[in-house]
C-alpha cells in the first residue's frame, strides 16, 4: 500500500495528574529515524514510546515531542546531612566552651548552610507519576499515530494516482520501444543483404555463410528478453502497491531494475524511433523516483 512518510499529529490527554500532550512530525528518510523528547518526569517511558511509534511506523523520520502541565508541583523533600550537622554542632560547642562564640547551634545557623540541608523531589512521587501517566501516554500516542496515519493515507492517495498514471505511461512506451526495435531488426536485416548483393559482384561469396552472419548480427540487437523483463517489473509493481505492508523500498529497488532494462534496450535495439521512446522512458523513470521518495 503507498502511503506518504510526511505528516504532522498531536493529541492531548487529561487525568488527575494534569494535562499531557504529544505532537509527532515525519518527514521523509530512508529508514525509520525516531526522536523523542520526553519531560524529565517521564524519561523511563521512553522504550514504551518507541516501541509504541515503531508498531505503526515503517520509514520516516518522526519527531515525537511531549509536555506535560501538572496540576500540582510534586512536594519537594527535604533531608538534613546528619554527618555535616553532627560534626558542625561539635565545632560550634567546642567555640562556646573556649568562649569564642556564645549560644548554640540554631536552626536558622543550618538554613544559611547550603551543605547542611539537601533538597529534591520525591522519588517515590516520581515513580508514580510515569506509572500513573503511562496509560495516559499510550493512549495520547496511540490517538496522534491514528491522526499521522490519516494524514499519510490521504498524501499516498495522490501519489498513487500519479505513479500509476506513470505506470501506465511506462507500459505504453515500452510497447512502442518493442515495435520499434522490431522495425529496426528488419530493416537492419535488409541494410545488410542489399550490402552482400552489392560486394558479390566485385568478390565470390558464400551466401548460406552470409544468411547466418546476417541472422546473428540481427539476433545481437534482439531485446524481447528485456521486454519480458520489463513487463514482469510493471506487474510486479501492480502487486506491491496492492499488499497491506510498507512498499517504498521495495519499489525504489524496481525502479533501479527497470532504468537497468532500460538501459541495454537502448544500447541493444536498433531503429529510428528507439531512442525517443527510451528517453521518454528514461524521464518517466526519474520523476517516479522521485515520487517514491515519499512513500513509506
């Protein structure tokens, strides 16, 4: 099935937790080339993301970016370094007994201290938040992958329409190739038989030697093998394109094979009308090229 690799999604998801966003941008690539960018919040549900896009995707370079807008700021905690405040409260009374300072160790003395006093986030809040927020996130991608698969069906409709009208283009061209090459043949065959009668003349000549010359040199610019070869390339396209599964690469290696038959069809074939029906070809060729550049 033909299917475009650019489009753009986003979706947005809210639970009691807050708000959660996830937006996806794909542009074309030869491979499937994933970026993601996740809040810190949620940095372990990353393999979960990837996978997740990696089920639905084939090729493309996709940028999935999500935020995350909390309803309430996780509680910070706050843990004293027991180790600094023992040995400060050691010190400072020490001083007091030598009667250097007066008083004991307050709790606004620690406050001024940054080394007596560790600050951070829960852990255990932000563990739970990535395994309350993970259904959330699975259900937001998995919304935006439906949106960016719409949107990459729809953008493949047109490239199909172009591609099979150049398809068919293409089986035209070659039958008029086949003609021509085949009026070519004859007339060759005839170019070379007036030149035998023409130099029997002046020197003996063996004509049964002569007729297979002639049969060779004609079977040398013989192309029905290409042909063959050729039509077997557009019916293998046709069943392609008709199958479920991504085809892009597929069909940019058909395309490399058929500019390969196109190729000695032209050096092998002989007639005055050969060599615009393969240019024609050869351009045919190479604006599909690039039209399958797009395709997943």
């Amino acid at each position: 099935m033909i299917k475009s690799m650019t489009g753009f999604a986003s979706r947005t998801r809210d639970d009691d937790r807050g708000s959660l966003s996830v937006t996806l941008r794909a542009v074309n690539h030869r491979f499937l080339d994933l970026q993601v960018r996740l809040p810190a919040q949620l940095a372990d549900l990353e393999p979960q993301v990837r996978a997740q896009v990696q089920r639905r995707l084939a090729r493309g370079r996709v940028e999935v970016a999500v935020s995350l807008q909390l309803r309430q700021a996780p509680a910070p905690q706050v843990e004293i370094n027991e180790e600094f405040a023992t040995a400060l409260a050691a010190v400072v009374e020490q001083a007091r007994v030598r009667g250097i300072v007066t008083g004991g160790l307050s709790a606004g003395d620690l406050l001024r201290l940054p080394q007596a006093l560790v600050i951070r986030e829960r852990a255990t809040d932000t563990e739970t938040l990535g395994q309350v927020m993970a259904s959330t996130m699975e259900d937001a991608l998995g919304a935006a992958l439906e949106e960016l698969d719409g949107m990459r069906t729809r953008e493949g409709a047109h490239l199909a329409a172009d591609l099979d009208a150049r398809l068919a283009e293409l089986g035209a061209l070659i039958d008029r190739v086949a003609a021509a090459a085949e009026v070519g043949r004859v007339q060759l065959e005839a170019r070379l038989l007036e030149r035998v009668r023409e130099l029997a003349g002046a020197i003996p000549v063996d004509s049964q030697a002569v007729s297979q010359e002639i049969v060779r040199v004609a079977q040398r610019s013989d192309i029905t093998e290409e042909i063959t070869r050729f039509r077997g390339h557009l019916t293998h396209w046709t069943s392609l394109v008709a199958m479920d599964e991504p085809c892009g690469r597929k069909l940019d290696f058909l395309l490399q094979e058929m500019n390969r038959e196109v190729n000695t069809i032209g050096a092998k074939a002989d007639g005055l009308q050969v060599s615009e029906h393969i240019i024609q070809a050869k351009a045919e060729l190479e604006r599909m090229k690039e039209q399958v550049q797009n395709v997943e």
